[in-house]
C-alpha cells in the first residue's frame, strides 16, 4: 500500500516539473488513437472528412479527459493555489498604488517590530554564554571573601561560588605606561561560570592564598591586544603594579564576565590579601552556582538563615544584611529589560495599528471590486473558493510587506546601535538571526491571516443582481464593511492615544531630567584619571607631594584652572562609610547611617563652581598633621545635624581607632550629583588628600577648567603629569559634559524611540483616518450633490463630513485614555519626576491627536464642498 | 492510499479497470490497441467512449499496476505502450477471482424462480 502511494506521489512530482511534457504526452496519446481509428473508419470506405469526425464522436469530449488525466497527475490543489498566487500577483500589481501603500504600511509596522525584537532576542531570550546560566544567581549586594567561603561551606543549595572585584592595575611591559582593568577573583569565580581557557588554565584553590604563586589569567582582547596574540604566552611574564605575573591561560574570545570588564583576571588573595582577609570590605561582586534540584526560593530561604549567623557572630559588620539573590540573566539584563519590554508593547501597538490600516485597504478594495466578484459568483465561483483568493492576496501583501519590514529592521538596528545605550554594550547577539526571521515571518503571516478574514469575507457577501447592474454604487451592500473600517479607525486612534502618552510621558521626564543641576557647572571641564602605583607611592606624604607637584605645573597653565577630587561627579564609583557625630547619641554598632565620602585638593570648589553655603574651602594648609578637618554637603546637614551649625560640629568616621580621630566641618556645599542625575543626592563628606589615612586610595581625578575650548589642552596637561613622575599612566579622558551625556544616555534612548513609535502611530492613524474619510465621500457624492442642489450650504457639507471624522476620533481619544490610564503605570520605573497618569500630558496628547485627525479629515471634507451638484447627479 | 473514486455511480469503472488488465494480459500494447481488443473480443457488446479508456489507463498506471513507455507504433508513429506489472498481474487475479465469483452468484441469484 505505502509503495503504491509513494510510487504515485512520485510521479505526481515528476509530473510538476515536466508540465509542458506531461500536456504534449497527454495530447499525442489522443491524437495518435484519433488518427489510428480514422484510418480504420477510412479504410471502412468513409469518406475522409466524415471518417475523421466519426473518430472524433467514438473518442468523446477529449479536452475533459484530458483534464481528468491532468488532475490525476498533479496535485490538484496545489495548482489551485499557485493558480491563485498567479492571479493574485496580476492584482496587485495592476494596483500599483494600493500594493505600495499596503506594503508600506506593513513594512512600517514589521521593521519596528523586527529591529526591537531582535535587540529582545538579543538581550533577553538568548541565554548567557556561561555553563548551565540558568542555574546560575547573583548576589545584589556585593560581600566580602571570607563571608562567601563561610556561606559556600555552610549552606547546602550551592556547588561553587565566585566572586570578582575590578581594580585597576599598572601594565608597564608594554610600549607605554598605561593601566589594565584586574579582575581580582577567587579561584571558585572562572569555575562558577564554567567557561574552559581557551589557552592554558585557570587559578586552581591552591594557588588562590595569601602568599601564592603570582600567576595571571589573560582575556582574549588582552591577550591579542597586547601579547600579539603570541601562541607562547603561557609561562611568559608580564609586569602589573610593579610585579610579575606568569600567565597561566587565556580565556576564549567570547568569554566576558557577566557585568564587568576585565582585561586580566588575577587572584584576590595574592594580590590585595590584605582586602580578601577583610570580613567587613564589601567590595566583591558574588556568584553562585545552584546544586541541581535546588530552586532559587530555597536558596533565599537558607541564605536568610544564614545571614542571621553571620549577624550574631560579626555584628559591627554584618548586621544588615539582607541577602537579595537574582537570576543571573535578570541580573545582567535588569536596567534595560522594563525599557525593553515598555518598546516592545509600544511597537506592537504600532503594528496593530499597521495592520487596521492594512484591514481597511483590504475592505476598501473589495468594496471597489463588487462588480468583478459579483461576475464570478454568477459565473459559478463557490464561495470558499473567493474567499481563499482573497486571503491568498492579502497573505502574499502580508509576505512581501514583511520582507520590506526585513529591510526596514535592518537599518533600524543599526540605527539603534548607534543609539549606542551603555546597557545594551555587552550584547554582541544583536542582528537578525533566524529567531528573528522566523518572527517575521510568523507575524507576517499572521497579519496576512487575520487582517485578511474579514475584508474576504465582506468580499463574498455581495449580492449579485445588484452589483451586475452597470454602475451600481448602491450605498447599503457597504454598510457592515463601513462600520467595520469605522471600529478600525477608532481602534487605531485609540492606540496611537496610548502611544503618544507614554512618549509625552518619557520625553516630560527626560526634560525634567536634563533641567537637573548635577551641583556644578559642566562647562568647559575637562577630566582625567590618574593612579599611583604603589610601589613608589605607598606612604600618604609622598602621594600629597606628587599631587601637590602635579597641580603646581596645571595650575600654571595659562587659562587653567585645575583641582583633584578622589572620584569625579556622575561616575559609578561609590564609596560610602558609616559616619558618627560628635555629641549625637550612641547607636548600635553597625547601624551608624553611611555618607558618601570623597577627597580633594586644590580649590576643587572652586573649580566645579560648586557653591559654598557656609564656612569655606579647603585651603593648602589643611595638611598633614595640622587639625583634621572636612566639608559637608546641604543633604548631610538636613539629615544628620538639624537645628545645629554645622561649621565647628565634629564628626568621624564610625569604628575608627580609639581614641576618635574628630574632622571639624569648617564649611557646607551645595549638594552634587554623585552617580547619576535621576539618583537624588546623598550625605556627603569631603575631606582633604593630605590628611588621609586611606593609603591604597592612589587614584584621583584631574579637574581642569578653562575659559573656552583649548587645543592641545590634553597633550599639554599629560607632559606636565609626566613631569613630575612619567610613570603615571592617564586614563578616562572625558570632558564633563559627555560625562552629562552619558547619565542621559539611557533615559534619551527610550524617549528617541517611544517617540519614533508614537510619530509613527500618529502617522499611522492620521493615514487610516483620512483614508477612511476620503473614502466615504467618494461613496457619497450622489447623496452630497443631491444634498447641494436642494440647497444645502458648502458649510453645511464641510460640517457633516467633519462630524463623522470627529466622532471616530472622540471616541478612540476616549478609549486611549482609559486604556492609557491602566498601561502606562507599567512604565513608571522608566518615568524620572513625572506620575504615569500627568494630567497635562493626557491632555496635551488629547489635543495633539484630536489636531492630527482634524487635518486628516479636512481635506476630504474641502473635497466633498468642491462636489458639482450636476456632475454629482449625473454621476450615479 | 485509497484510491478516489470519481464517479461513484459509475458501475462501469472497476470493470474497465478490469478489461484493460485482461488486454495487457496479453502483453505489450498502446491505448487504441486495447480498445480494439476489447471491441472485437467482447464482439462489441461492450460500447465504451474510447476516450474514457485513458483516464482510467492513467489512473492504473499512477497505482503501479501498468508500467508505461513511449515508443513508435506500426505506421511509425510516436504511440504510448502499456504493460502489466507484477503487481498489475496479481491485480489481475484477484480481480479475475473476484468477478468469477461474483458473477457465479449473480447468476445463480438470476436462476432461482
């Protein structure tokens, strides 16, 4: 049975590629019994005409058996629905203006699709590139070396834990000093995250003590970079922060650390052991890898027993713990997965309304083309059969618009790129793969699908006798089609309306954000990192000669202004202390409040235009040795002295040393942005470099003002660094007003697209609407005439049509809010200083659409004062 | 795989079905060939539309039952020449069978008064 049927779909195959074979073989079989029975009849004694129809009566209706035949050897509805796809074609593309608009709609609303759902793809749904990531969780709050062993050996849910703090470390083997970022790991941190050396191997556990081996793991842009990409690298050495390391491996290319960089990854405990014995320094961010069977809830769970023990042994470090674990890939992909998913509702509600326009062009058309349908119904066509050749167009208008759109995503993505949001830098997968194409092609299809079914339906839904008169335009066989387009119209409106809202929201908050004083005056300042390698710079009076050195030489510049601060405003560094105030009552242990802490030199003040509120600056004397002093900002005086002069309050920082070492407050700034803009200001405390206690903070940021832009101000200010020590390497060159830029950039990439999207929904809707009017007047110019010529005024005309446009568009505005009302409160962790539900926004949106509409529905409107009664008449 | 029937009331189909596995029984032979068999052997009692005759040869030749091939008749003519397969011949015996005992007890259905 199966050979029988596979033999005959064989041949049924051949048969499709041999078409023309299979017509002439049918053909020559009739002709030869034709012309052999002719003969017979001939040489019967028939007269030679009749012989030949006599064998023409005996053989039949030759031209249905050879259909039969035909049928038989080729897939019959196959051929139908090529025979479909031909015809269709042929439509649209003698409909060229339709198909341009069809398509184009369609492209819009897949390309803003595409290009988001593949930065999606991208970011969210491909899996991390570590082994088994999904059992893989991170710690939120960053922890110290010996709580992760005490956690890792008393706790049952995890396998491995790693942890990795980045410092920048001294790379003096290469051509010029400069610095590398040093993953500083313990030896469990390349285990947990299980990617093999693509070179060599990783630190084992021996090796990660205090006094082990120096040994360097590189990773693969270091290792090419800078070694050449030399296949002998391992046992070489190379020089960090003054000393060897032996490299021991090299990662693959695509090995990054979830969410830092690091060029070399070197153990912890060989080198800072001092930091990696430390209980208390926070300063390592954590991994964990789940034992199988083991779910997050249960680690949270242990992990929460646990923090209780760590609490009653260590109480002035660990009081406050709270672990919080994450999913890895939640983790890495936190800040941008609600901006990402608000874009991706957002451009779907694009494509919805893409696809109304599309369902109203489709029921446009087969209104327009009543009459040729009506002359194949009477012809015999069944129904199904009309049906299937209506969506058979719109699906193929629904695959030819996707691969537009496949070209529109294309530069999409390069255009959201080139948005270059610092979130999105560690995804390399974003392009179009075949996740991607596979979406597009689903969507596609569907939309062809979906959108298509009702305007083919309408399209069978014609009454024959009244659509073959000559010229009908009869007004009610449209009727449920109108309503229809109408509901489409008003649901587009209603979404644009949604749309818009979340943009005006977006951009009202960006706005707000950019309107944020950091605290200082961006202009015209230049910044610079500089680090001194410990090996020359371990004691506080040399690093205080060097940085005294260091400002002499810029500050004699002409037209500079230069100060140092530890870390500059906007960065990302954070380092806060707990701090007590003389005089305040004793707290607990541990729950002393945290300030953010930070040195200066020069007239850093000054220099920022940071303004002073009371007390005064630093000055050189606040030196070693001379009364500790420090400088609080406005924050820390709401909150920690109230109702006090601050100037002469004494504080210090909690846990210090006994006897207490008290800084008096000898001035009060205003508040800066520490980290980022839309972050509010913390407590802060200035101090002095000279009267540091801090040895190993080495590192600190040149501020220089000038007047205006200075050429050459870079190369200037490195040969004066150089000067004084031409060891000293100098990084992170930014001018503070890209540093603004930066703290900018995530907010500025989702309000450039939301509003992309909302433009393009307006425009969506404004084209659906005028689409929609323009129509109806068409249909109308009988009724308006008759109308004009019993002496209705061009007024009165103006103002019916602009009725009708105006109710569609009231109602979709009415819808949008209410929807809008519940949706944008999903966007409110994106929103900076504006509720999801701002009043002047909703109406503001309101106005714009109800504009938009207004205009799209005037020209028809013009149109329809313009109709000559007589022609209008005549017309019909 | 069952094979469509396209006239269901078409009595005559799985006996032309039949009369042309008989013919071929014979050996190699074109379509005309067959229908002049069948006219002279069933002494033209049997009056088929000859051009029906090729559906149904196509439609045994896409079952596997008739293997086909073009070649020059006679007169030198390009003609297309039928065989039974061995399938065809099993085919052929069943259907033969079947009919023997069919027409067996039809008549004896016909005999009894």
């Amino acid at each position: 049975m199966f050979s029988e049927w596979s033999n005959k779909t064989w041949l049924r195959f051949k048969a499709i590629w041999k078409r023309r074979q299979l017509d002439r073989d049918l053909n020559d079989e009739a002709a030869f019994h034709l012309s052999m029975r002719e003969e017979k009849n001939r040489l019967a004694g028939i007269d030679a005409e009749e012989a030949r129809y006599a064998a023409q009566r005996q053989f039949g209706n030759a031209t249905g058996l050879k259909e039969r035949s035909r049928e038989m050897w080729t897939f019959a509805s196959l051929e139908g629905f090529l025979q479909d796809v031909r015809l269709a074609l042929r439509m649209l593309l003698k409909n060229p203006g339709f198909t341009a608009v069809a398509v184009l709609t369609l492209a819009l609303g897949v390309g803003a699709n595409t290009a988001i759902f593949s930065v999606i793809n991208g970011v969210l749904l491909t899996p991390l590139p570590y082994k088994d990531p999904q059992r893989i969780v991170v710690m939120k709050r960053n922890d110290s070396l010996p709580n992760v062993s005490d956690i890792l050996r008393q706790t049952r849910s995890f396998s491995q834990s790693g942890g990795i703090n980045i410092d920048n470390m001294d790379y003096t083997s290469g051509t010029e000093p400069m610095q590398v970022r040093a993953g500083r790991v313990n030896a469990g941190f390349l285990e947990t995250l299980g990617v093999p050396p693509m070179l060599g191997r990783i630190i084992s556990q021996e090796e990660d003590v205090k006094g082990g081996p120096r040994f360097v793991v590189l990773s693969y842009p270091f290792w090419q970079n800078f070694l050449s990409s030399d296949p002998q690298v391992l046992g070489k050495t190379i020089s960090l922060s003054g000393n060897d390391y032996t490299v021991i491996g090299v990662m693959p290319a695509n090995f990054v650390p979830p969410r830092e960089h690091a060029d070399v990854f070197v153990s912890l405990w060989v080198a800072y052991p001092d930091g990696a014995s430390e209980r208390d320094v926070h300063f390592m961010h954590t991994y964990w890898r789940l034992n199988a069977g083991v779910t997050l809830s249960q680690a949270q769970a242990e992990i929460s027993a646990m923090d209780h023990r760590l609490a009653e042994l260590y109480p002035d470090s660990e009081t406050d713990r709270r672990t919080v674990f994450l999913p890895l890939q939640e983790s890495v992909t936190g800040s941008v997965r609600p901006a990402l998913l608000v874009l991706f509702g957002a451009v779907g509600f694009v494509l919805l309304i893409a696809c109304a326009n599309f369902a109203g062009l489709l029921m446009a058309r087969a209104v327009a083309r009543r009459q040729e349908i009506g002359i194949r119904t009477a012809l015999g066509a069944g129904k199904s059969r009309l049906i299937r050749q209506a969506l058979t167009e719109s699906v193929l208008l629904a695959i030819v618009g996707g691969g537009a759109g496949l070209l529109l995503a294309r530069l999409g993505i390069s255009l959201l790129l080139s948005l270059k949001p610092a979130a999105l830098d560690r995804f390399s997968g974003i392009h179009l793969d075949a996740h991607v194409l596979f979406f597009v092609f689903g969507i596609s299809l569907l939309t062809g699908i979906v959108f298509g079914i009702a305007p083919a339906w309408s399209v069978t839904n014609v009454d024959i006798a009244e659509s073959l008169k000559e010229g009908a335009r009869g007004s009610t066989s449209g009727q449920s089609g109108n309503f229809l387009r109408k509901l489409l119209v008003t649901a587009e409106f209603a979404l644009a309306l949604v749309l818009l809202v979340g943009a005006g929201l977006l951009i009202k908050g960006f706005s707000r954000l950019r309107s944020v004083s950091p605290g200082f005056n961006p202009q015209n300042v230049m910044t610079m990192h500089l680090q001194l390698p410990e090996t020359r710079y371990a004691k506080i009076p040399r690093q205080t000669q060097f940085r005294v050195q260091a400002l002499e030489r810029l500050s004699a510049l002409p037209g500079v202004q230069a100060a140092m601060v530890m870390d500059r405003p906007l960065s990302t560094n954070d380092v806060n202390y707990r701090v007590i105030v003389d005089g305040d009552p004793p707290v607990a242990v541990g729950a002393e409040p945290r300030a953010q802490t930070n040195s200066v030199m020069g007239d850093y003040f000054h220099v920022m235009q940071i303004p002073i509120r009371a007390g005064r600056e630093f000055t050189p004397l606040d030196r070693e040795g001379q009364p500790l002093v420090a400088i609080v900002n406005e924050e820390f005086v709401k909150e920690r002295l109230p109702h006090r002069n601050p100037i002469g309050a004494r504080i210090d920082w909690a846990r210090a040393p006994d006897p207490p070492r008290w800084m008096t407050i000898v001035g009060v700034v205003a508040d800066v942005k520490d980290s980022s803009l839309d972050a509010p200001a913390d407590p802060a405390v200035y101090t002095p470099f000279p009267q540091s206690e801090q040895v190993w903070r080495r590192w600190m940021t040149l501020v220089l003002r000038t007047t205006g832009p200075v050429p050459g101000l870079v190369d200037e200010v490195k040969k004066q660094v150089w000067s004084v020590d031409s060891q000293i390497p100098i990084t992170d060159i930014l001018s503070m007003e890209d540093l603004m830029a930066v703290s900018l950039a995530q907010q500025r990439f989702n309000m450039l697209l939301l509003a992309l999207f909302a433009v393009l929904a307006l425009i969506l809707a404004a084209v659906g609407i005028y689409g929609l009017m323009a129509y109806s007047v068409s249909q109308r110019t009988h009724e308006i005439g008759v109308r004009l010529a019993i002496g209705a005024q061009r007024g009165d005309v103006l103002r019916l049509v602009l009725r009708d446009g105006a109710r569609l568009t009231l109602l979709g505005i009415a819808i949008g809010i209410i929807a809008a009302l519940a949706l944008t409160r999903l966007m409110v962790s994106l929103l900076f200083e504006v509720t999801p539900t701002d009043p002047a926004t909703f109406a503001a949106v309101a106005i714009v659409l109800a504009v938009t509409a207004f205009a799209a529905c005037y020209i028809p409107a013009r149109r329809a004062t313009r109709v000559d009664p007589m022609v209008a008449l005549r017309y019909d | 795989m069952k094979e469509k029937c396209e006239n269901p009331g078409d009595l005559l189909q799985g006996t032309l079905d039949l009369l042309i596995l008989k013919a071929l029984a014979r050996g190699t032979m074109h379509g005309y060939g067959v229908a002049e068999w069948i006219h002279q052997t069933s002494e033209d009692i049997l009056k088929v539309e000859e051009g029906a005759l090729y559906p149904a040869l196509h439609r045994l030749e896409l079952r596997g039952l008739l293997s086909a091939e073009w070649g020059t008749s006679d007169n030198n003519r390009r003609a297309k020449f039928y065989s039974l397969t061995a399938a065809g011949k099993k085919e052929l015996a069943q259907e033969t069978e079947f009919w023997r005992r069919m027409s067996g007890a039809v008549a004896r259905i016909l005999q009894t008064a």
